[in-house]
C-alpha cells in the first residue's frame, strides 16, 4: 500500500472577477485533480483554528495529522529544524524577512525575490555588523527572503523572548503602513532595535545598488516575526507505521516534515516559486514512491501567485501542477498495485487580498475503498456534493490512512 500526498499550497480561493467570476481551481484545465476527485472522496477541511493566524506552519501540522493546539510552538523552529541548527531548550527561532518597505509601507515581503546568494551576503553583512551591538543572537541564510535569527537565551538570565512578545507576518500586511505592525510586547523594543540597525545595514549595501541597477527591489529591511521555541511531535512512524518523505523548496514545509521523522528528499531545480522545476518534482514523487510508505510533494506556487495578485499565473501554476506532478504520480500509482493519494492545500490564499484566508480548504483523495463522490476538485464542488467537513483539519491523516 502506498500513499502520495499533494500539496498545491494556497490553491483554493474565492470567485476572481478577473477568471469571469470562477475559483482559479474552477478555470484551471485540471483533469486529474477532476478525476481524484470525481473517482474519489471529495471533502473540505479548517486546517487553521480559530486562535491561529491561517499560515503555512499551522496548516501544514494539521495536514501532516499533529493537531497545532496541541504542538504548535512557532514557524520560525520549523524552518530552523529544515536548516539542521541546533535550537537549545531556551532559544528562539526568529523568522527574519529580507524585505522591501517604501515609503513605510510594507511594499515587497520577499524583497523582490532577492536569490539566495543576494540573500547569503546581505544576512552575511547584518550578521556582522549587529553582533557588535547586540549579544545572544545569530543570523543564518535561508532560501531567497526566508531567513532566521536565533536567540540564545542564558541560563538563568533574563530571556530577551517570552509569551507576550507579539510580531507579525509580513506577507499578511501587504502595502500597509508599518508602524503599527512593529514587534510588541515582551523584547518587542529589542526587536525593533535590531530591526532598525539590520535596515541601516541594508540601506547602503552595495548589492542593493546592484539590484536597483538591474531593475530589482532593494532588500531594503528586515522584518523579524514567527518567533518560538523548539517543537516536539510524536513520530509519525511510531503513530502510524509508515516511512514518510518529503519533497518541497520550503523550509517551513521540509522542516515540519522532518519534525514528523520523514525523509527529506531534494529537488536541485526546485525553486519555491512560479518558475519551480514542476516535472522533476513528479518524477522524484514517484522515485520516493519505491522506498517509502507515504510521499508528499509540496508546491508554493499557487500560494506565490495569489501574494502577487496574479489570477492567471495561479492558473497556470495549477494547470502545471495537474500535468507534470498530479497525472504522472496518479498513473504510477495504479501501475504499481493498492495506493490512495490525497490532494489539498495547506490553506486558501485569495488573489483578492494577496493574503492567507482561515476559509476551510476544499481536498479530494482517490484509490483504495473509496467510492466516487462524482464531483470535480474545487471549491463549490466540493461544498455541493456534501462530503465529508472536518472542523479538526488534522484528523484527516486518520481518514487518508487505511489502518490494518
Ligand atoms: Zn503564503
């Protein structure tokens, strides 16, 4: 029995005036996610409680069956587990964005996509320049925007990070004024220092005049959110028997899979955005399909395109995923004997608003004793055939996995 997973991330979405009224799941050219569903179990499901801002790190728990309530401690530990630092008991993880902010206004959250080299100099350079101001932090170089800083907090001293410290995502204020969205509470004036000295490093770096040269957005800040301590889960091959893997560009993504115990497994030319390597994604599904139980592969793109407003690119990005990624794993599955594969995306990301919505996600799994729902894969399909609604998004690892 094998089980592949998919994860379009951000996929559903609202009606866009721009698709003539349609989901971008509805304009999509789809047929294999329509025949998943179709042939298969059709449902919807709140991947994000009510107490959680609906992201990608809540979300992708509940998907991967660890209830957030229960495990949830942070984005930023997640992503630092993908990065195999080491987070003592006392420490923080940090999310620290490279962003763009003009005119105070949070203009680019991925600082125009800056590449993960641009990225590596310009953490380098902060890294340097805040350690002679600041004691107990660390700066390590991510994927493109996706950095981390890490608090060591002393033994016995007073922690700089607590349960009050409140910061905020930067992809969910989109051309908002950014005062208001600065750290608070416990270390939030420390965070804005560093904050303050990181955009001074950045304001005259000279690989930003190197971008604007080229037309590019200037990482023109940093922006330090998704803080939180190191995260426990029980393991998922101890909770169901099963050798997982993961495949995904993201961090966060590969990190919460590796907190499950799975295998992480690389795709060079995978990129986490529009421009990813889609096929080459597929084909590592199905080459992971030989030696493990469960594959998921995970794909920002549609995610990436609803933060940019894009309907047409979101799309295509599902259009592509259908073709190169959902067909080929769907047919190597049947070739190979008793599977189920399950389709859904962490959370919706709405073109309109450029921003993650808490709205309950629309999934469909085919294969093995299921019996077909009829449907097609999207949202009003899916609230029409009336299947199943799990207000607890992470019991549907229970459902998906057929316990002998
Ligand atoms: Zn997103």
């Amino acid at each position: 029995m094998k089980y592949a997973m998919i994860i379009p991330d951000g996929a559903t979405d609202e009606a866009c005036a721009a698709l003539g009224g349609r989901t971008p799941l509805q304009a999509a050219k789809i047929p294999h996610m329509d025949e998943v569903a179709r042939n298969g179990l059709l449902g919807r499901s709140r991947n994000v409680p009510d107490r959680f801002i609906p992201a990608s790190d809540v979300a992708t728990l509940s998907l991967f069956g660890y209830d957030p309530v229960r495990y949830y401690t942070g984005r930023a530990p997640l992503e630092v587990v993908a990065m195999g630092l080491p987070l003592g008991s006392l420490d923080w993880a940090v999310r620290c964005n490279l962003v763009n902010i003009t005119d105070n206004r949070m203009t680019d959250f991925t600082a125009g996509h800056v590449t993960s080299p641009e990225a590596a100099v310009f953490i380098d350079a902060i890294q340097k320049e805040l350690l002679a101001q600041f004691t107990g932090i660390e700066f390590h170089p991510g994927v493109s925007y996706r950095n981390i800083m890490i608090v060591r907090e002393a033994e016995g001293g007073t922690p700089h990070l607590g349960e009050t410290t409140h910061t905020t995502p930067p992809h969910d204020i989109p051309d908002q004024l950014v005062a208001e969205f600065l750290p608070k509470g416990q270390g939030g004036d420390w965070l804005r220092a560093l904050m303050a000295a990181g955009a001074e490093v950045l304001r005259d770096h000279p690989y930003n005049r190197v971008r604007e040269a080229e037309g590019h957005r200037p990482a023109n800040a940093i922006w330090l959110w998704g803080q939180g301590k190191a995260p426990r889960v029980p393991a998922f091959r101890e909770l169901h028997g099963l050798r997982g893997a993961i495949i995904s560009a993201v961090d966060l993504v590969r990190g919460t899979g590796q907190l499950a115990g799975w295998d992480r497994i690389d795709v060079p030319t995978a990129t986490g955005y529009l421009d990813t390597d889609y096929a080459a994604k597929g084909r590592a599904g199905i080459d992971a399909l030989k030696t493990h139980d469960l594959v998921c592969v995970h794909v920002e793109a549609p995610d990436e395109a609803s933060h940019e407003g894009r309907a047409d690119a979101k799309v295509e990005a599902l259009e592509r995923i259908d073709a190169e990624i959902v067909g080929p794993m769907l047919e190597a599955l049947r070739k190979q004997g008793d599977f189920r594969l399950l389709i859904s995306p962490d959370h919706s990301t709405l073109v309109r608003t450029k921003a993650h919505d808490r709205a309950p996600v629309a999934w469909a799994m085919c294969g093995n004793g299921l019996a077909a729902s009829g449907g097609t894969y999207n949202e009003v399909s899916a609230a029409e055939v009336n299947g199943p609604f799990l207000e607890e998004g992470w019991r549907l690892m229970e459902r998906f996995l057929i316990k002998n």
